[in-house]
C-alpha cells in the first residue's frame, strides 16, 4: 500500500478528515496522550510566561493546528503508527465521501468507470459522462447483437464541511443512463457534457432535479443540441 501523502483542500490545508483520523490512531495506539473528542497532550516549547513541556490543549484546536503540518510532520507520526503494527489509510476519498472497506462507495460520482471518462466543471456543478454498462433493457449483454451499450451521466455539486474542506456532493436525481452511444467521440461527449452542465446551472433555478434528470435521460449523440438552454 503506498504511503500516505497530504491531501490538501482548496486553502492548502491538509484534509480536516485526514487530520482528524491520524490524531484519532496516534491517541488510540499511545502514541500521542489524550481523549478522543475531548483534548490532546501536546509538547509546547519555552514562551515567555509557560516553561517547555507537554499542555492539555483542546482536542478540535489541535486537529486544526495539524491541518498546516508539514509532509515531514506527517511522517513523524505515521513511522510511529508503523512501529506499532498500524497503516493509515484515508477514510474518505477525495469527493469527501466515505470509502467501504478501501473500495469507492456505490453512491459515489464514477463508481463504474470504464472506457469512457469524460468531466467538466463550471466551480459549482461537475458533470461526469461515463460507461456504466447499460443496454437497452438493465445491464448491456455484448452476447446479444441487437443490445446496444449506452452510457449514463452523472452530476455533483460543490460543498464545504464545516471545517473548509471542500467536495463534490453526488447529487442521485441527476444521474441516468442516456440515449448516448458508447462509441460516441470524445469531441461530441464534451458538448454533451456541456449541454448538461447549463441545463443543470440554469434550470435547477426552476425545476427539481428529479425532472431535470429526466429530461437529460432523453439525450443522443444527434440530438444533443435541442436541450441547449441560454
């Protein structure tokens, strides 16, 4: 398993999430001394009125505080976590979900890419056009030459936690199997794909998702340019 390198959100900060669980294994396997939820002993140099030595801090200040360490920092601790039999691993990937068990979960944006992979973003939505292996009726049967493999589309929309780390929420109304050949060019794939992203922007000022995901369910490769909205 390659080891752990910093992950950091749009302010450089290493991942609240990533933050947190490294604090969480070093308290549980006594590497640092605390309680979990509730504070942290951490060593603090000589100041001013305090001599140097180890101080009761708060616990969410310390995982804060290590969301700047640096990637040496970061390896102080995980080589102790290693001496003791422990790998860190990130709980969560990188659109801020939960992994299960390592794997992607399957309500997670791409959970079964293929060939085709094609993503664009305007900051606040990202739409995602990729091979699900659909076919006309469920799962495409390559045995059967009258099936016909389409490809499925999905979106996600930008988030913050509230400790600033951001990620793409997969949003479940907007994501459907489509009209949409999978041997379609990559070319028409992103107008597609684009198609899709102002329908999205503009009409979820007007309508649920649910019917917006509808109607883009309705989307081929030759008439893409009907569903163009200003």
């Amino acid at each position: 398993m390659e080891r752990y390198k910093i992950r950091r959100n749009e302010e450089g900060k290493m991942f609240f999430a990533d933050a947190r669980d490294i604090i969480d294994l070093c308290i549980t396997n006594k590497v640092m001394h605390g309680r979990i939820g509730d504070y942290v002993f951490i060593y603090h140099g000589a100041g001013p009125t305090s001599p140097e030595g180890f101080y009761k801090d708060d616990y969410r200040s310390t995982i804060k505080a290590f969301q700047n360490a640096t990637q040496d920092d970061v390896d102080v601790l995980i080589n102790a976590l290693e001496e003791k039999g422990v790998m860190y691993k990130p709980t969560t990937n990188e659109y801020g979900n939960y992994f299960d068990y390592g794997e992607m979960v399957k309500t997670n944006d791409l959970p079964y890419r293929k060939d085709v992979d094609i993503s664009i973003s305007n900051g606040e939505y990202k739409v995602s056009i990729w091979n699900a292996n659909d076919g006309k009726n469920g799962k495409y049967n390559s045995d059967d030459k009258n099936d016909l493999n389409f490809l499925r589309f999905s979106v996600s929309e930008k988030n913050r936690t509230e400790y600033g780390d951001t990620f793409w929420d997969f949003i479940p109304e907007l994501s459907n199997s489509t009209r949409i050949l999978a041997d379609t060019s990559d070319d028409t794939l992103f107008k597609i794909a684009k198609v899709i992203l102002d329908n999205v922007t503009v009409l979820s000022k007007m309508y649920n998702k649910k019917f917006i995901g509808e109607r883009l369910s309705l989307l081929r490769a030759d008439n893409f340019e009907s569903f163009r909205v200003k």
